[in-house]
C-alpha cells in the first residue's frame, strides 16, 4: 500500500520514478537490508542495482523486485542509463553527495533524462505505523525496560560511565536487541548537564545523579528511553527539579491528540516550564519520530505543522541542563496515538523519582 502512495506523489510532481538511496527508506520499500544498493522505484516497477556480494541476499529479501546485478569494475550509475532515457526521476537530496549527484547528472544529461529533487517522499509514508511495525517498535521498548530492570542493580560506585554502557549493550543483546540504537549514554553527577554526553572514563561516585539514554532494535525497529535517578542522596534542589520536569513530561503525552500539530506539543511543554522558570535550560527538541531508525522524520520542535495522526510514533522527551547547578535532568519515552487520538506510552519502566542504593 505504501508503495501505490509513493507512486501518487510520484504521479502529482510529475515524475516517471524516484532514486532511493537512503538505506533505510530502501528497507522499507523491498525489504532489503544490505548495506550498499540503489533502488529505482517507476510507476510500475521496482528496479534494485547491487554488486555481486549482495545479488543472492537481494533475491532471498525481495520479492516483486527486479534484481539488476552491477558487474565488476562498472559503476552503479553506468548501469542505470538504459533505465532512465528521457525520463524525469526524483532524487533524495538528503542522502546524495555532491560528487554523486554530479556522477549521476551526467549520465542523466547523456541520456536526456532529468533530475529531481525531492525531500521525505518515503518518509512521510514511514511515520504513519502500521500493526506490524508498532508490535515490533512495543518489543524494542520492552527490551529497553527489561534492560534497565537487569542494570540497575549491578551499578557499584568506582564503575566507569564506559563500564555501565558496555554493560548495558551487554544485557540488552542477551535480552533479544539486534544492538544498541545508537552510541549509549551514561552520565553522572556535573556531566548531566550535558545533553548528550559521551560515556566516559568518569567514576561513578556516590549521592549523584546519573542519567541514561539507550535504546534496542528488534526486527529492524528501534526504541529509545532515558531515565534519570539519584545514586545515593543528592540535594533537594534536583528532586524538585526533576519533579517539574516530570510534570510537564507527562502533561506533553497528556497533550498529544488529533487537533494538534507536533509544534504545539513542543510548544506547549516549554510553556509549562517556563511556569518554574526552566525553558531557558530546555536546549532541544521536544522529541523525534522512531521506527526503522532512532531518529525519523518528523520532529517534535517548535514550528513543526505536520498534524497528529493515528498510528504515529514517536518520543517525548524534555530535559533541563543546569550547568550552573552541575546536573540536567532528562525524562524520555516512545509513545504511539491510538486511534482515538491519546498518547499510549511503551517504554514502561517506571519514571517515579528514584533512588538507587550506593552503599551495596
């Protein structure tokens, strides 16, 4: 179905077919998952070019897909100009480089076809969900949370930032993740206040935050959760912090239905922090759609116009980074809108203020 929408924009721009080279728009199209490969889907076919080490994989993956093999020492776009004579085909701007594009102008020019750019053609189908897709996005968040139920007790002051991410990969791959969804974050105590601090080699003391942000893939889809918790006792000026940010979390999912956009979430959320004096610490976007990968189009940022709609999925996710103060706190979930609008949260692990035992 989402390839008889493609061809519908295709038709509406004018255009006889489009170049996919985003890997994962490519995925979600014919079902191939190799690393390197350009699909050429027309108004009536789809056409997949890949070299000898992936033609067999592209036959066990695809089906309806018209396998043309690239032979050894000929380039990907040599072998595309006897497909696109005359013709007009859209390009996904955001994934091509610029001496690629200029490779592919003229191959175009020679053959008389044209080149067009186009942005999140395939994207604007991947964030609308089907059944499948929100079964596999719930199994990676349920990962995520039996994750954080096996790691938690194993933290011990001396631990390095490094030592409980490499743990946290650990744990999730044993419980069924196909890897992390992106580089691990583990920060603690001052290094909180940064957004996206890097696990480091920093020893994790006793009576500070610590704030971790990983997700787990399952069936190729991605989930991302971030909980913040006390290591001991920390001061009272973090607790109420937390809570306030916490509230507004919670009032951001409370928020989600059909009449809004994305931008009104966001900005409604800065808005209840503001009332305790926080959106200046509030540095980035509200949150980002999640699916075949962590961060999909679109986003949940100030100005985004795109209503929400049944079946979406996406984070929500604000933090407040107090450097002054040395901690941020950040509290993140997936969520999918069901079809009357709400907001069903899947990543369950409890976001209660909570404080681990230092001391064992």
């Amino acid at each position: 179905m989402h390839l008889d929408k493609l061809r519908e924009q295709l038709v509406r721009l004018g255009l006889d077919g489009l170049l996919i080279t985003d890997k994962i728009n490519r995925r979600y199209l014919c079902g191939f998952t190799g690393s390197n490969g350009l699909l050429l889907v027309t108004l009536d076919q789809l056409y997949l070019f890949v070299d000898g080490r992936y033609t067999q994989q592209a036959r066990q993956q695809t089906s309806g897909v018209k396998i043309c093999e690239i032979p050894v020492g000929e380039r990907i776009e040599q072998v595309l100009s006897s497909y696109i004579n005359g013709k007009t085909i859209g390009f996904e701007e955001k994934t091509i480089s610029y001496q690629t594009f200029k490779q592919y102008q003229q191959v175009f020019t020679q053959e008389n076809g044209q080149l067009f750019a186009t942005q999140n053609l395939v994207e604007q189908l991947r964030m609308v969900k089907s059944p499948k897709e929100i079964t596999a996005i719930k199994r990676a968040a349920t990962i995520a949370d039996q994750t954080l139920e096996t790691i938690l007790p194993l933290i011990r002051v001396g631990m390095t930032e490094l030592e409980v991410a490499n743990e946290i990969d650990y744990q999730s791959k044993k419980l069924g993740s196909e890897g992390p969804a992106f580089e691990t974050i583990v920060a603690s105590g001052v290094r909180t206040a940064l957004p996206h601090a890097h696990a480091s080699q920093k020893k994790i003391q006793a009576n500070e935050l610590i704030m971790i942000d990983f997700g787990a893939i399952y069936q190729g889809y991605y989930s991302d959760i971030t909980r913040t918790f006390a290591f001991g006792t920390v001061a009272d000026q973090i607790k109420k912090t937390y809570q306030q940010v916490l509230t507004a979390q919670k009032q951001a999912i409370q928020a989600v239905s059909f009449e809004k956009s994305l931008g009104d979430i966001d900005q409604y959320t800065r808005k209840q922090l503001e009332k305790d004096h926080l959106a200046k610490y509030f540095s980035h976007n509200l949150g980002h759609g999640i699916g075949l990968s962590c961060h999909e189009y679109p986003s949940l940022m100030p100005n985004e116009a795109i209503k929400i709609q049944k079946n979406m999925t996406f984070t929500i996710e604000p933090g407040v980074y107090l450097a002054e103060a040395d901690f941020g706190i950040r509290i993140e979930d997936d969520i999918v809108v069901t079809e009357d609008g709400r907001a069903e949260i899947m990543t369950k692990f409890t976001k209660e203020w909570m404080t681990i035992d230092c001391n064992r």
